[in-house]
C-alpha cells in the first residue's frame, strides 16, 4: 500500500526537479544557450496546459457522467489549431510586432490602448479565471485525500485547508521566482517554460500508462474493453446535438481567450514557425490525453463501487489494482496538471493586473512622472509580485468558501463561458477595422452581465446568491428574465442557455454600437495595423542580440550626434563593459543612454523609435509615432516662426538700409543746398552791394548808368524774394495751413495758362499737347495745380538737354482719375536720384541751371494737399512726371 | 485589395503552394463537418447507437486531421507567407 509519507516524499522531490529544470533553463538561457530552448516541441508541449486537473482527472468523471461529451472540450481546440492560418498565425503576428503582454493588452492595443478596456478585461478574466485556480487546488487536495484513505498505515487524513494552503504557498513561490525575473513582460519566462513542457510529457506519460494498465492489465485487451464500454452505463452515444455543437464551440474560443492560453501561445512564443509543429503535434497530443478517458471511466464504472467519485478514478483504478508505483505517477500527472495551469494563469493574470490597474494607479498616485526609470522597474516587479500572491489567494478563498463540493467539469465550463466573452472584441478586431472601442465596451459588458447572471450566480446553487424564487420566477417577477430560461427559451441545457444569449448579446451590442461610434484617430491606426498586420510587418525576425545591431546603432547615431561623439560615447561604453574597439554589447544600460544621448538631439520619441527600431525588430507602435509626429510638428512650427521673425528682421533691416541710404543722400544735398542757398543769396546781395556802392560814391554817374544800375538791384532783390517766397510757401504747405481755393475751370484753360506763363511754344522748348482730351471740367483750386504745371514746364525748360528739346504732355481720364504726364526728351534723371527729387532741396545733377530745389518739393506738397499724388514715371526715354488728381471733389485738405 | 491583377498563369510550384495555403484553411472547416457527423447517427430505440463506435470514428478522424496538418504545414515554406488572406501579390511566372 502506499504510503501518505512517500507519497509526500516523491511530490517534494518532484517539485525539487522542477525548480532545478527551471534554475538550469534560465541559466541556460541568460547563458545564451538557448537553441533547444527554443524548439517547436517545447512550444507544443507548453501549450498542454490546456490540460488541467479538470482534464486529468475531471475528463474522467466527465466520460462517466455523460459519456463522449467530454471530447468536446478537446475538439474546439483541435479546431484551432489545424485552423492555425485563420487566426492564431495573425494572433501571433501581432503579439510579437505590437509587443503585446496579455489578452488585455491585446484588446486594449486594438482599441486605441484603451485603458479602460484593459482594466475591464482585466477584471473579467480575474473573476473566470479564479474558480479555475480554485478547481485546480481542489484537485490537489481532493487526490492527496484520495491516498490518505487508502493508506491503511495511518488513519490521520490531512486536513484538506491546509493542503490547499501549502500548494497554494508553494506555487506562488515557484511562479514569483521563475515568473518575474525580469521586467519585460514581452521576454520568454525559459525556466518556466521549461518546466510546463516537462509537466506536459509527465502527464500525458502518466494517463498513457494508467490507460494502457486499465485497457491490458486489468480487461483483457482492446476488444474486452470495447466489450465492457458496451456494457457500461455510457455505452449509448445519446449526446444532444446542441450540447456537442455548443460545447465545441465554447471550448474553441476559451482557447483563444483564456489568459494562460494567451500566454504560452502569443506572449511566450519564441518563434512565428513553432505554429506549424503546433497546428498538428498539439491536436495529436489532447487527442492521446483523451484516448483513454472512457476506458479507465468504463472500467472504473464496472470495478469500483458506486459511492466512488469518477473525478479520482484515474487515481483509485491504479490503487485497487495495488499498483502503488502508477498510482503515484498518476498523482504526479495530476500534480503537474494543476501546477503548470496555477503557474501561467498567475503569471497572465499578474501582468494584466500590475500593468492595467496598480501600475497606472500608482503612477497617478506618484505624481504621474515615469522619469526616474531604475524606481518604475522595481515598483512594477513589487506589483507583479504582489499581483501574482493575490491571484493565488483569490483561488485559495474562493476553494475555502465554495467548499469545493461542485463537480469539476462543471466549474471548468462556468470559466470557460466567462472568458468566451472576449472572443467578439478579439476575433472581430482582428479582421474588420470598423470595430471600435464603444462596441468593444458594449459587448463585453452586454455578454459579462448574461454570463453573470445566466451560469455563474447560478452556478453557486440556488438559493446561496441568487434566491430560488428568482430562479423561479425571473428577475422582478418577470418571467422572461428567467436566469435560465431567458426570454422564454427553457428547455435547454443550462451551460448552452448562457453560452448562447451571452455570445449573441455581446456580438449584437458589439456591432451595433461600433456602427454607430465613431473612433478616435489611434483607434483606426490601431485596427489598420491589426488588420493588416501582414502587410505592416516584413518578417517575424526575433530579438537576438549582437554585434552587427551595435554596429547599426553605431551607423545610426553617427547621422544623428556625428561621428566623432558617437564613436567617442560608443568606445567608452565599450571600455565600461570591458571590450575594446568601438562595439558595446547593447545593454539595455548602454541602450538607454544611447536613447538619452540621441534624444538630445531629435527629441525623445525620435530617439526611441529608432532605437527600439533596430533593437526590437518590432515596429513602431502607433504611440510612438504620434509622438514623434507631435515633436516634428512642434520642431517644424518653431522654425516655422523663427523663419518668419528672421524674414521680418530682413525686411526691417533693408528698410533701415534704405533709409538711412536716403538720409545719407538727403544730408549730401542739404549741404549742396545750404552751399546753393548761400550762392544764390551772395551773388544778389554781392551784386547789390557793389551796386549800390557804385550808386553811393560815384559822383557823376549818368542817369541811364543809374537806372541800369538800380534796376539790377531792383532785380536782384525780385530774385532773393522769389528764393524766400518759395521756402515759405514750402513751410506753409507743409505745416498743413494751406486754404485751398476751390474753383470750376477746365484743364485744357489751366494748361494754356501755364504754357504761356512759362513762355510759349519756343525753339528752346517744343511742347506737344493733344487738345481734344485736355476738354476736361476741374473742380479744384486751379491756381494751385496750375503752379505744378508750370514747375514741371519750368523743370523740362531748364534741365532738358537735347538738341532739339520737345515736352509732351498727355492727359487721360483713368475711372475717374486724371492723369497727366510731362514727358520730355532729354536723358531723363538718373536712377539713384529719383527717390529724392521730390525732396526739399534736392538738386539734380550739374548746377549749371539756377533754382533752390524746391519747386518738386512745392508740387508734391501741393498735390497731397489737392488730394492727388506726383511721381516719377521712369522708362520713358526722358524725364517724366505723372500728375493724378480724383476728378470727384474729394479733397485731401478740407 | 489592389486593382492590379497578378498573372494568369503561375509556376507549377508556386500553383501549388497556393493550394496548400487553400487547403490549411479549408481544414478546420473539414475537420468540423466530420465532428459532427455522429450527430446524424440516431440510432434506434433497438440497437442505438454505440459509444464504442463513435469512440473509434472519432478517434481516426481526430488522427488523421493531425495527419493532413502536419503534411499541410510541412510543406507551406516559410518565406511564403507574408501575404494577406485576401489576395496573394503578384509573381512572375
């Protein structure tokens, strides 16, 4: 008979083995010695833990309960699997370009990183998946009982508590030490896996062998055993169409939902190929856990007495027969079961809850600031921890308060249900971008509540949550809201009931509320990317490290920093590590300074895309490009504005050139000016000084010689009053206390006027002029515009220079603005001076005529004040003035 | 999709790759209708039908998709698969 005490011996040495394939596996792996590490075979085997206690020893029960039926929960996965290019290869596709941690992580990131979303997943699968937890210890204690009744050498049987409790404490130290070693969610746990995958062939060994001794150590052989399953209560295959269709189905989308299943399948996966082994050598292996279900549940069915629980037959078949040695096998299998599921559904579980509800809470509780990044690292370790004990703890109450008396398989499919719930946001977001976070929300919530309602308050029994006169009666009386029978579909099995409204409650919500939302921009980048995700990603290359990814880091950075800073900071990181020459190991030290030393210069998302682009073989996450679309937008808005300052600097710049240009010029005419003013008074004063001498001392002069001499002082003094009256009349123009006369008269009279008080049509000046479109009626103050006429007349009289000097003048009407030009045909004025004749003083060119410079300053004075305007008309082969002036009455002055 | 038509004709391998990729998808369909099929074995009141039966039915459809998978998924190449379910891009003949 076994013992209890060996039975305890053989586990802690198991358990021993499995710590120290996990210490040797990390090793190995941190080693770099991780080939094997990475076979397909490892990835398939990880995959079993599928198989849990339920399957162990629930399948058993299962087959003696209702026959067949518990194939189901194998052929959904089956399904999958050989379905692998639908989905899991898109699935995985995307784990690994998104980086993605865990199925809330999944959905979240499909849904524009919707934290709410994770935190709801999150949640949810907390709530399916602790029962789960629970089954498993419960499986635990239920078969260390199971020996403990057998064994006839003590008669204490342990107390079921406190064995739950101890594996509950001693997975929870094996998942902390081999399941947070490092912080990167997204690197392989090696030593865990390693030990799954061990696990696996013990209880696939296990069953096989307990199998192989029911079917030919204890019937006959094939045939006798076929002969007994047709003799036992499930020889009839009476399963019920919707129940073997439905459970199929839910068992199929539990696998692609279920937290652990995420984690070994998407997370862990080294290796996009691995799929291929998988899609085959994963159905064969469940195919050959479940060979020998019905078997060893005929056979125990047939030997064992019906008080006997057919959950343990797997155990108590091989004790009957006094086989101790398989029956501590088949503990063992069962063992690795519920470990190897524990494990990973803490390890999913942790990463969901430390990064979707206390990394974010505590990050708002700290201030926000994620800066200082060696106190972030800690901190998430600290959570994960934490996360990862109160998952396990969770399943412990949960087993000490349900009591653990529901049969297995049924709190197995209850989970199942519960998680399914995501399979709409999943699966849909994968291939239609249409489906947006809302939705994603709407559904979840619609399939939550039915699940809740309809499957797992029930599933406590009546009357412990939901009262009987509910489960009656519906929700207020109402007969439709039946819990299981809701909307009046009675008559259906509870499991399929729930499943059923649940599932199409939360698709309807899903795509009727994603039809009608309208999402965010990242959200529709997000569903471009998932949709998409094999046009987006090149290859499926994984995260080796190396040399040649130094040397593109250092190409990279030579660009950036140049190339005397970058081969300095990369030849000293490589003395820091102990290297020579100019290649560091990329350490994740070196690559966060690298990051810090390049974000200095192309702003931090910059550098972390580029870094983690040749790092990470993973592309660029939406965030990360949105970042750096924000910087190069501020980047470009900045140059943006200092190109405009510098362009307004530029113009204020040339205006001060050009006025300073101007002063210049203006200060060397004034001084040719004062120089002309003080000539033209001397030569009159000298005149009439000598003059009037003369007049004075001369004692017998003839009176024609004093007339002739008084009238050239007469004159002289007529030339000095014209001189001042100018500069008056300038002073009072340009004081503005001019009173303008304003008088009706015709522009073809004015002109006559001026022509005639300038001297006529001479040989010294032909003036052209067309008569019949000067008839044009002037109300304005006539003498004054008649004075800019004869200036300018005067102007080309004295400065033109050609053998035959002509002056035409041409008058037009411009809607409602007369024109008129003075054009002569001499050489014109040259083009430095044309910004300043119209200045006081200015002169231009030789002083060979008289005049002070003041009569184009008078014209432009006059004419601002009529209203009109006198410029410079360049390229008209000579000297020509342009006099406009609005024909309305519509004067400046008045 | 793209407006762009690939060639009508493709070489033999790459035709053939083609329809290995159709039948990986195909297979879970297969595999889903053979599942059921029991479904349609009623039996009679009589003799009904035996689990037994079912059992080994069962058992040599479950192996013999493992089968097909694993010949299926041996012989897509890995280079080949970066295409979309949609439409597979162009080759040269």
């Amino acid at each position: 008979m076994a013992t209890l005490n060996l039975l305890v011996v053989v586990c802690i040495l198991y358990v021993a083995l499995l710590f120290a394939v996990a210490f040797a596996a990390d090793r190995a792996a941190r080693a770099g010695r991780i080939t094997w590490l990475r076979s397909p075979i490892v990835y398939t085997l990880s995959l079993s833990i599928y198989c849990t206690a339920w399957t162990f020893y629930g399948a058993v029960g299962f087959a003696a309960r209702s026959g067949l039926e518990y194939l189901t929960i194998y052929l959904g996965p089956t399904l999958v699997m050989i379905g692998w290019w639908w989905t899991l290869r898109k699935m995985v596709r995307i784990g690994r370009s998104q980086r993605i941690t865990s199925i809330a992580d999944m959905i979240s990131s499909r849904y524009g990183k919707s934290n709410l979303l994770a935190v709801f997943v999150t949640l949810l699968a907390v709530i399916g998946t602790t029962p789960y937890i629970a089954l498993q210890l419960q499986s635990v204690t239920l078969s260390v009982a199971t020996f403990a009744r057998n064994d006839l050498t003590t008669t204490v049987v342990p107390d079921r508590d406190s064995t739950a409790l101890l594996v509950a404490v001693g997975l929870t130290l094996f998942t902390i030490l081999f399941g947070t070693r490092n912080l990167d969610a997204n690197e392989r746990h090696h030593g865990v896996v390693m030990a799954i995958a061990l696990e696996a062939v013990v209880k696939l060994f296990a069953l096989l062998a307990v199998g192989a001794f029911v079917v030919w150590g204890m019937s006959d052989g094939i045939s006798a055993t076929l002969a007994r399953i047709d003799a036992s209560e499930i020889a009839d295959w009476q399963v019920p169409g919707s129940r073997w269709v439905g459970l199929t189905m839910l068992a199929a989308a539990a696998f692609l939902c279920l937290p652990r299943m995420f984690q070994v399948m998407v997370v862990e996966n080294e290796d996009e190929r691995h799929l291929r082994t998988a899609s085959w050598a994963f159905p064969a292996y469940v195919m050959l856990m479940s060979l020998f279900v019905v078997p060893i549940a005929a056979v125990g069915l047939d030997l064992l007495p019906s008080a006997a629980n057919p959950d343990m037959f797997v155990l108590t078949l091989p004790l009957l027969a006094g086989q101790d040695g398989l029956a501590i096998l088949s503990f063992l299998g069962g063992f690795s079961s519920a470990t190897s599921m524990v494990i990973v559904a803490a390890i999913a579980l942790s990463t969901m809850v430390s990064n979707h509800i206390v990394m974010p809470i505590w990050l708002y509780a700290t201030g926000g600031s994620a800066m200082v990044s060696g106190d972030v690292r800690s901190v998430a370790l600290r959570a994960r921890r934490l996360s990862i004990a109160g998952v396990v703890v969770l399943g412990y109450l949960y087993f000490r308060v349900s009591g653990g008396g529901t049969a297995l398989a049924a709190i197995g499919l209850v989970s199942f249900a519960g998680v399914a719930q995501f399979l709409p946001a999943l699966m849909v977001g994968l291939f239609w971008r249409g489906a947006t976070r809302a939705g994603a929300l709407a559904g979840l919530l619609a399939g939550f509540v039915v699940w809740l309602y309809c499957l797992f308050l029930p599933s406590f029994g009546p009357s412990v949550v939901l009262p009987q006169t509910v489960l009656d009666h519906g929700l207020f009386g109402l007969s439709w809201l039946r819990p299981q029978a809701l909307f009046g579909a009675a008559g259906l099995d509870g499991v399929v009931h729930a499943v059923m409204w649940s599932m199409l409650l939360n698709t309807t919500a899903f795509i009727i509320v994603s039809l009608l939302s309208f999402p965010r921009p990242i959200e529709r980048l997000q569903g471009a990317q998932f949709v998409n995700v094999f046009q987006h990603s090149g290859t499926r290359g994984s995260w080796t490290g190396g040399l040649a990814q130094s040397e593109d880091l250092l190409i990279m950075s030579q660009r950036i920093i140049g190339a005397r800073d970058a081969q300095a900071f990369f030849s000293a990181a490589a003395r820091r590590q102990g290297i020579g020459g100019y290649l560091p190991e990329p350490s994740p030290d070196f690559l966060q300074g690298l990051e810090r030393e390049l974000s200095g210069s192309v702003g931090a998302a910059t550098a972390h895309a580029m870094v983690s682009q040749i790092m990470g073989g993973a592309t660029v996450s939406v965030e990360d490009l949105m970042a750096v679309a924000d910087e190069t937008a501020q980047i470009m808005e900045y140059s943006n504005r200092l190109e405009a300052k510098s362009e307004e600097q530029a113009r204020t710049a040339r205006q001060l050139r050009e006025a300073n240009q101007k002063l210049t010029q203006l200060s060397v005419q004034k001084d040719a000016f004062l120089s002309q003013v003080s000539h033209e008074l001397r030569t009159p004063m000298t005149s009439i000084r000598a003059f009037s001498e003369i007049l004075r001392d001369t004692e017998e002069l003839s009176a024609s010689d004093q007339a002739k001499y008084a009238s050239i002082i007469h004159d002289e003094t007529v030339r000095l009053t014209r001189l001042l009256d100018d500069l008056l009349m300038l002073s009072v123009l340009e004081s503005g206390q001019v009173t303008l006369n304003n008088q009706h008269g015709s522009l073809s009279a004015m002109l006559d006027r001026a022509v005639a008080a300038t001297g006529g049509t001479t040989e010294a000046l032909r003036i052209h002029r067309d008569r019949s479109a000067e008839d044009i009626q002037l109300h304005t103050d006539l003498d004054r515009l008649a004075q800019v006429f004869i200036n300018l007349i005067t102007n080309a009289r004295k400065y033109c220079d050609a053998q035959e000097p002509a002056l035409s003048i041409s008058v037009k009407n411009d809607n409602g603005t007369l024109i008129v030009d003075f054009i002569d045909n001499g050489s014109g004025i040259a083009m430095d001076h044309q910004d300043v004749i119209f200045e006081k003083f200015s002169r231009v060119g030789d002083l060979k005529a008289s005049g002070a410079g003041l009569g184009l300053a008078i014209c432009r004075e006059i004419m601002a004040r009529l209203g009109g305007t006198i410029t410079y008309l360049p390229g008209q082969g000579g000297a020509a003035f342009r006099v406009t002036l609005p024909l309305e009455a519509r004067l400046a002055a008045q | 999709m793209s407006g762009e038509a690939g060639p009508v004709f493709l070489q033999r391998r790459t035709y053939r790759r083609r329809r290995l990729k159709d039948a990986a998808r195909l297979l879970p369909f297969l595999g889903a209708i053979l599942f059921s099929v029991p479904l349609l074995w009623q039996g009679t009141p009589e003799a009904p039908t035996r689990t037994s039966s079912v059992m080994l039915y069962l058992f040599v459809v479950w192996a013999g998709l493992a089968g097909l998978s694993a010949v299926i998924s041996r012989h897509l190449d890995d280079d080949q698969d970066d295409d979309t379910h949609q439409g597979d891009p162009p080759e040269r003949p």
